[in-house]
C-alpha cells in the first residue's frame, strides 16, 4: 500500500500523514489535557487574579492623578 501511495501526486501527503500520525495523536491528547489543566487554573485563581487587576488599575489611576497635580 505504501508503494501504491508514493508514486501518486497526493498520496506522497497522505503517506507522510501516516507515518506522523503518532506525533499528531500525541500532540492532540496533549493538547486536550494542557486546556483542561489551564481551564481548571483559571478555576482555580480567577477570582485572586481578577482583584489583583482592579488593585493595580486602582493604583495606576491614583498614581497617575498625582502626579499629573504635582
């Protein structure tokens, strides 16, 4: 099968499709349980890194205010 699909124009592609296809289905599965990792994360921290946020713009605004008054 392999021989049939390198002496044709798009069988060279499908041919290299399957000899990668282990790292393409290492990359997928990998990719599934990183997103989940970082969505459960964001879970997690959301709340904290959301008040940091509005503290830090609280503190640049006054920040700014002062010292465009002196």
């Amino acid at each position: 099968m392999y021989s049939q699909l390198k002496q044709s124009g798009v069988g060279t592609s499908v041919n290299d499709l399957l000899e990668a296809k282990w790292v393409l289905l290492t990359c997928f599965f990998l990719s599934l349980v990183f997103s989940y990792a970082y969505i459960k994360v964001m879970d997690w921290w959301a709340t904290g890194l959301s008040w940091i946020s509005v503290v830090l713009v609280q503190a640049s605004l006054v920040a700014i205010g002062t010292f465009a008054f002196i």
